[in-house]
C-alpha cells in the first residue's frame, strides 16, 4: 500500500524551471523540495502565529519592546535564585 499521495500541481515556467535546477543542485527531487517547502511554510505560519500572540499579550500587560530584555534577566536571575535555594543544580 502506498503511504504518499500523487498531485498535480500548476506552476509558471520559470518557477517551474527554478525549482528543477534547485532539485538538481541538492541531489533532491522535485516532489522532496516541494515537500521540505511545504514543512517550511507550516513552521513559519505557526511562528508568526506565535508572535502574533506574543504582541497581542504584551499589548494587553503594557510591555513595550525595550522591557523585554530586562524582564527575560529578571526572569531567569529568579530562576536562579530558587534553584540555588531548593540545591537544584542545573
């Protein structure tokens, strides 16, 4: 039984033409770099979605850009401090 499905997909000569010779210089076929594109363009979308939620928290806490470097300090020195205190060694 197959575990992979065929497709057809339409693209303009050149793209089409870019992405065989991008095929050819990583020893890859044409279905496997559509494949890693495809895993590439899931984690982009779901990164922008992170930050998109990032933004959207840190509007409603009042957290302006430049805090964020102070508070990651603060977050971690107090991270430290417990794990010094409970004999937790990291």
């Amino acid at each position: 039984m197959r575990t992979t499905r065929v497709l057809s997909v339409s693209m303009p000569p050149e793209m089409l033409r870019e992405t065989e010779r991008l095929a050819r210089e990583e020893n890859r076929t044409v279905s496997e770099l559509i494949r890693e594109a495809v895993r590439c363009y899931r984690q982009e979308r779901q990164w922008r979605r992170t930050l998109a939620y990032g933004r959207a928290r840190a509007k409603a806490l009042g957290i302006r850009e430049s805090d964020v470097a102070p508070l990651i300090r603060e977050f971690r020195r107090s991270r430290r401090r417990k794990q010094a205190g409970s004999g937790v060694a990291r």
